[in-house]
C-alpha cells in the first residue's frame, strides 16, 4: 500500500519525475544557499555601499553585476526560496506525523 508521502492530493502515487523536474528542484536549494547569500551581500556591498562613500565603480562592473535593484531582488529570491524550502521540510515532517497517527489509529481499531 502506497503511503502518504507517494501519493499526490488525489489520492492516487505520484507520477516518477523527469530530469528536468528534479533539476528545477535543486533551484532553490542552491538560491538559499549561504555562498549564494554571501555572494550577493559582497556583490551589494560593492555595488551599493561603495558608490555611496564616493567609490568608483566601473560600468562595466555594473553591467555584468547589476545594480542595487537587481541585487536587492536577488536577495528577496533568496529569501523566498529559504522560506519554501523551509515550507517543504516541515510539510513532509508533518506528513510522517500523519502516517504514524494513522497506523496508530489502524492499530487500536484492530485490537477493538
């Protein structure tokens, strides 16, 4: 019997993903990751901060690493993507919870 984690919201076992599916899966793992986020923090400093205190910073710096815009949205991504993985992990935390429950409940029904 299919258990929780292999069934999709209909009920019914999931379909095997395809190489694509688990690529675009990794994404936010690797969004959220902490060189990713510290990349992004040094790539804002330089980019952000240094031109505040009168530092100059070449176009073609800017061209190739963004602007603050750029940088701040990736940040918010990171953001984003830390919260959904966070989301997933206690989703699937959850879903064992619910197995074991389940078994607990299918048990006592069998001994009554």
């Amino acid at each position: 019997m299919p258990t929780i984690d292999d069934m999709s919201s209909t009920g019914q076992p999931d379909e095997p993903q395809s190489r694509l599916a688990r690529i675009l899966g990794v994404v936010p793992r690797a969004l959220s990751s902490k060189p990713h986020i510290i990349f992004l923090a040094c790539l804002g400093i330089y980019l952000v901060l240094l031109p505040l205190f009168q530092v100059h910073v070449s176009a073609f710096s800017e061209l190739v690493g963004g602007n603050y815009t750029n940088v701040t949205s990736d940040l918010g991504a990171c953001i984003a993507a830390g919260g959904t993985i966070h989301l997933i992990k206690t989703n699937k935390a959850h879903k064992k919870e619910i197995e074991k429950l389940r078994s607990l409940v299918e048990a006592i029904h069998e001994k009554l």
